[in-house]
C-alpha cells in the first residue's frame, strides 16, 4: 500500500507543478509569466555529468525564459530508478530524465541493439551514428512511446571489475558471479563468456558486493570511482570496454504539450544541446576517475586483447531481434 500510495503521491505533484502554473492545452500559447517547474531524475551521484549536463540545462532554460521556467534536478535515484523514471515519462509523472538506454529498451525495443557488445568502431563512430538518421529514427519510436528524445549522452565505456582474480581472457570470467542490467542482450553476453550474470538494479548492487553476493560487476570507470566499488571488495578492474554505454535525455511528451509554445522551445533547444556537453565532461573525468582507482588500490588491466571477448560474444550478435539495425550499424562503421 506505501509504495503504491508513493506512485499516486508523484503522480498528483507532477501534475500539479504543470496544472497550478499553466493551462494543459496541447501546444498552450505564451501566457502571461506563469512559472513552470520542472522535475528531472537521474540514478546517478550529483557530481556525475548527468548531473552537471542537467544542473547546465536548467541555468539555461531559467535564464532564456526569464525564470518561468525552473528545473529541479535530483540525484541518485531520489525520485526513481532508471527503469521507473522511464515510466514516469510515459504517464506525465516525471518531467525530463537522463538513463541509459538499456531501461529505455522495455518501451523501446529498438533501443536494445545499442547494448551489443562491442557495437561501436569507436566513440566518434558512435556519436555520428547517433546524431545522424538512425538516431532520428530512434527518437521517433521513442515519441510513439510518450517519450520526447533531446539529446545523446554516454555514460562511457563499461568495463569488468571483480573481487576474485585479474581478467585476462574470457576463461578468467568462467564461473564469476557478476552483476548485470536487467537487460537480456548483456545476460546472453556474459553468459557467453562463461560468467553467471546476476540481473539487478543498481540500488541493491553494492550491497551484493560488498555482501559477496555477486564477484563482479560492469560500469564505466566513473560509475566505479564514484561509487568507492574498492570499498566493495572490487580489488581489479579490466579496461575491456566492451560496451559504449549510451545515454539519453529525455522529457515527457504530455509535458511537452502543456508546456506554452515559446517555453517548450527553449527547453527542447537547450535539452538537444546537454548530450554533447556532458560527453565532453564524460571523457575527461573517465581519466581521472582511472587514476583515482589506481590511487585507491584497484589494478588495472590496460592491455587488453580484445578479440577473443568479441569472438566469443559472436553468437549473441544472432539472437538480436532488430537484425536489419544492427547491420546498417555495423555497415554505417
């Protein structure tokens, strides 16, 4: 009953922020200087680019609209996780939300290739890919869904890190308990490379490691650092960036409607613009974050052999539903 009477709790507040500020009429013109709050999640700490490409976002928008429109950002998860976030744009509930795209994926099926393991050439192939017709093309699914995509973002590489032994090869993964997205193209990966992946949410993962119930987990660099996971008993990482880990800013489409014209504008304006500025931000603190692993006892494995990872995960490359999108993927490369 609590969690449910918490659902109806957002629902009514979001409602409300728009309701009690501005009329609901689709495509609503300017109005005379009603204020709009907006709210936007992310499962991320507050000093994760998420965040700041967030917290940029709304200095801007407050700024361009004369301060009718103000974003309130919240971190880790303190509205929802990913995948609740995700459903609260679809129902109006939340208004703007940063996530990888593997949540995004149960209402955008299409969105799933992007977690194939080693999909990308490199980051430059993955950001024209993205920002180009194929991208489009995903936003618009997105639309169908109640979903309004703004921008592109990443969360950087995902690489392996693990309390037990180095990983060199895949036969250093056989039997590692490793924590994975609820996602099944990454289960099917990993159990091709003779780990046990163990689907959870990121909530409860640093329990599990710390508690042992999990070896091993994969997450960019930056995900490892700010989470302290060498206070998890995570004692060796792998750079084997196995997955460029999309991201997506994204606003929910009833707000889209309510918002009066002229303010939606700014909002979708400065929202197509935070992707490329928290990649930016992004490729610079993954240096950093590396170094501080280093700092904190973590061995790094930076040399290592790629092929026998993408050899072995080939098979999962045919499990994937939307073949003719992988391929012009991997053709566009």
């Amino acid at each position: 009953m609590k969690k449910n009477f918490g659902l109806l709790s957002m629902a009514l507040s979001a409602a409300l922020v728009l309701t009690a500020c501005g009329g609901s009429e689709e495509g609503a013109p300017a109005d005379s200087g009603e204020v709009y709050t907006l709210q936007a999640g992310h499962s991320l700490p507050d000093d994760h680019p998420y965040h700041l490409g967030f917290l940029e976002m709304a200095e801007n928008v407050e700024e361009r609209t004369d301060g009718r429109v103000k974003i309130e950002v919240f971190a880790n998860s303190e509205i929802g996780a990913e995948r609740e976030l995700t459903e609260g744009l679809g129902l109006g509930t939340v208004n703007l939300v940063v996530s990888s795209t593997a949540p995004v994926t149960n209402f955008v099926p299409e969105l799933g290739v992007l977690d194939v393991p080693f999909l990308f050439k490199d980051r430059e192939s993955a950001v024209e890919i993205l920002e180009g017709e194929i991208g489009d093309e995903l936003f618009t699914k997105m639309e169908e869904n109640g979903i309004i995509g703004l921008s592109w973002g990443e969360n950087g590489y995902r690489h392996i890190t693990n309390a037990i032994r180095p990983i060199n090869t895949p036969e250093d993964l056989k039997g590692l308990k490793i924590r994975t997205q609820e996602n099944e193209i990454h289960l099917a990966a990993f159990e091709a490379l003779g780990a046990q992946p163990t689907p959870m949410a990121w909530t409860e993962a640093i329990t599990a490691l710390q508690q042992g119930v999990v070896d091993a987990q994969e997450n960019p660099a930056i995900v490892a650092d700010q989470f302290s996971l060498y206070e998890a008993n995570q004692k060796y990482m792998t750079l084997t960036g196995h997955v460029y880990s999309v991201a997506v800013y994204m606003m929910s489409k009833q707000t889209y409607d309510e918002l009066p014209e002229d303010l939606r504008d700014i909002v979708v304006e400065e929202g197509q613009k935070v992707g490329a500025t928290e990649r930016e931000m992004i490729v610079e603190m993954e240096k950093e974050s590396i170094q501080t692993l280093k700092d904190n006892g973590v061995e790094i494995i930076e040399e290592v052999d790629l092929a026998p990872f993408q050899e072995a995960v080939k098979p999962v490359y045919e499990q994937i539903e939307h073949q003719d999108l992988l391929n012009r993927i991997l053709d566009a490369q």
